[in-house]
C-alpha cells in the first residue's frame, strides 16, 4: 500500500471514529433528558435523588474496568440534571 493509500486510509478510519463519537455524545445528552425527567418525578414522588441500589444495578450491567468508569461518570452526572 502506498502512502497516499495508507493515508487515505487513516481518514477514512477517523472519520468513521468521529461518527461514532458523534452519536455517542447524542445518547448521552438523550439519557441526560431522561434523567432530568426523572428527577422531576422523583421531586413530585417525594424520592431522593440518589437510589444506591439502581446505581449498582445499572453499573453491574457493563463490562467492569473502562466501561464501568464510564457509566460511573455517566451517572454522576445525571444526578447533577435529577437536581
């Protein structure tokens, strides 16, 4: 392969890379939505904001190390929205 082939190559993968971030930063805006939807019924049920047990439960989902801090970030996060 020549280098203007392995180039051409190269950007194709990133651009397909950005694609992907693209429509990861999408779904996670979406779970945001939700989440503050969520804490607005939580506000009108009387609940707590954090619920440890889901938490786990949602967390105990994914495969552990990498994605488990992923999702560890992600939930801290929709707490800040569920406020």
């Amino acid at each position: 392969m020549t280098k203007i082939n392995q180039n051409n190559q190269l950007k194709s993968l990133r651009r397909q890379i950005d694609a992907v971030d693209r429509r990861i930063v999408r779904e996670i805006k979406n779970r945001l939505n939700i989440a503050s939807l969520i804490g607005k019924e939580k506000k009108h049920l009387d609940l707590p904001i954090i619920n440890t047990a889901r938490e786990l439960e949602v967390i105990s989902r994914v495969e552990k190390g990498f994605f488990q801090s992923i999702f560890k970030l992600i939930i801290q996060e929709s707490r800040k929205v569920q406020i």
